[in-house]
C-alpha cells in the first residue's frame, strides 16, 4: 500500500494507519481475513481515498484523530 515518493507515499502510510486502526473493529469475526482484503484493496482503488473511507465506514471503524475530512483516513 506505501509506495511511491512525495504524496502517494503519505497518502498511502495514511491508508495504512487506518487499516492498522480498524483491526479491532475486525478482531473476533470469522470473516476477518475477507474484510481486511476488501479494506485493502478499496485503499489502492483510488488516489483520494473515498473507497477507503466508505469501506472504513461500513466495517465501523472509526478514523483516527487528526484526519482530514477530505482524506481517506
């Protein structure tokens, strides 16, 4: 997911930070492993992170403090 220089670099460490953040809201379901793909690959579906965002959205995880309301995370 963290690939790249520059904007796509911190775009992508943020995607991560809100995948790393929502996997207690994962944690326990038999389905977690489905989940955590569905979650990666909506970060790397777009450059500005509104996949991830309503991805994130739907498994109820909440963004971590400090994110833009335009970004994914």
């Amino acid at each position: 997911m963290v690939k790249g220089y520059g904007d796509t670099h911190a775009q992508g460490e943020k995607n991560y930070e809100a995948i790393m953040a929502a996997l207690p809201a994962l944690r326990g379901k038999t389905d977690a492993a489905l989940r955590l793909k569905k979650l990666r690959e909506a970060a790397l579906a777009d450059d500005t992170g509104e996949k991830l965002a309503r991805a994130l959205a739907d498994e109820g995880a909440n963004r971590p403090a400090g994110a833009l309301a335009n970004g994914p995370v």
